[in-house]
C-alpha cells in the first residue's frame, strides 16, 4: 500500500507479531524518503539497530509524540540499496 500512496510519516512498534518494525520500515522506505518515529519499551535496541533513529519509549504522553514527530520530519530515512540499512537521508543531513 506504501507503494501506491507514499505515508507523510511512520510510527513503528519494534515488536510486531509477524515481524519487526524496524523491517517493515526497511521494506517501505526502500525507494522512499520518510519520516520515521520508533515507539518502544527497548530503546536500546532501536538505538543499536538504527543509528539517528526518532526514538519514543512506552509508555509516552502527548507531549513526547509531538515532540518526536517534529525531531523525525526533520530526519528522514531511506533504506540503503545494498543492504537494507536504515540511513538519513540525504535531504536531512
């Protein structure tokens, strides 16, 4: 569906019961550039796993969301081409 209609953002739970956020963010901004705020109880791994991320930590307020929003669309990601790699892109650096 990211494929047809590019998202304005995304909000990625870590652990999904099918997968991983963090793969499924890789699979839709591979030809993309997207915001991207992480919402998760293990900052830790995002942080490992995705340098730069907009990370929220569970439980969050309002106020944290909002906040995270406007760090992330200032910080958009792209998935690199040969590896699947979550970077800035070019457009945020």
């Amino acid at each position: 569906m990211a494929q047809e209609r590019c998202p304005d953002l995304i909000t990625a739970d870590d652990r999904l019961g099918d997968g991983s956020g963090i793969g499924a963010v890789r699979h839709i901004c591979r030809d993309q550039t997207i915001p991207v705020v992480f919402i998760t109880a293990d900052p830790q791994h995002i942080a490992q796993t995705v340098p730069h991320a907009v990370i929220l930590e569970k439980p969050f307020t309002h106020a944290g969301l909002v906040r995270a929003i406007n760090r992330a669309v200032q910080t958009v990601f792209v998935a690199s081409p040969r590896d699947g790699t979550l970077e800035p892109s070019a457009l945020s650096q």
